[in-house]
C-alpha cells in the first residue's frame, strides 16, 4: 500500500527506518529487449531466448542496469510526498548485484532511508538503502545506495 507523507520534513522524521515497500513489478522479455535497444546491451543472455535456455541461468535474464533502473518506478509506487514538486537522483554511493533475475520473474523495492539533509531550494537530499527482492529467492537481485534530492 502506497503511503503519503505531507511533508519532506514528515519524510525526513523516517531516518534508519524501513519507509516503504513497493508492489512486485513482473520482467518481461519485451522490458529487456527495449532495454538492450536504449542501451545497446545486445548479450544473448538477455535477447536470444533460445540460446539462453541452454545457458547457465537455464533462461534470459534482466540486465543488471535494467533491474537498478526501476529504482525510481519503485520509489514512486511505494510513497508520494504531497509537499513536493519533484524529485531527482543525485547519485549511487553502492550497488551490488547479488542474484540473476530471469525474465517473467518478480522485483519490488523495500525501500530504508539512511539519512536526509536540507539542501538550498527548500530541498532534502536523502540517502536510501533500496533492496530489490526477487520473488521466492533467498538473496535480493540487488541492494543500492542511492542518492536522491526532492523539492518542496
């Protein structure tokens, strides 16, 4: 369930806490093959189905990119601050990619805030550890560091 917070400062009251966890989001074949076409990424791994089956993770598998690049779809599945215009990513301090995700499998987010500073422009600038679960797997398809600044 996608929780509302008022206020950036409402936000900010949330530091070294689990904010939010987002809904699963499926991975389709389509989703990476557009993805490989943006990036130019073409590895069988992701685009030839047939010859990733019989490759060693027994299907295609998201790109590691594709999977740290629904952060933002995530973070706006799982929370909405009212009081605030937009929002950026500023950076990645950390990223691990910890277990291949095949496509027609599930991710979410399960979203901690690390910490969050006022910056100039009546902005935070907030620091989140975002673990990207993978469905029915024993470690996460991913665990970043990312660095994001929202403006009132």
């Amino acid at each position: 369930m996608k929780k509302t917070f008022q206020t950036l400062a409402d936000l900010a009251a949330c530091v070294g806490q689990e904010v939010a966890v987002s809904d699963w989001l499926t991975i389709t074949q389509a989703q990476v093959n557009q993805f490989a076409e943006a990036t130019g990424d073409h590895q069988w791994i992701h685009v030839d189905v047939e010859r990733a089956k019989a490759g060693p993770f027994g299907a295609p598998i998201a790109h590691g990119f594709l999977t740290l690049s629904l952060l933002p779809k995530f973070y706006e599945n799982a929370f909405d601050v009212v009081e605030s215009r937009m929002g950026v990513n500023y950076g990645l301090n950390r990223v691990r990619f910890m277990t291949p995700v095949p496509v027609g499998s599930r991710l979410r987010g399960r979203m901690k805030l690390l910490s969050a500073e006022p910056i100039a422009g009546e902005g935070l600038q907030m620091v989140w550890e975002t673990t990207i679960e993978l469905e029915g797997a024993a470690k996460p398809a991913c665990v970043a560091e990312s660095v994001v600044r929202r403006f009132k």
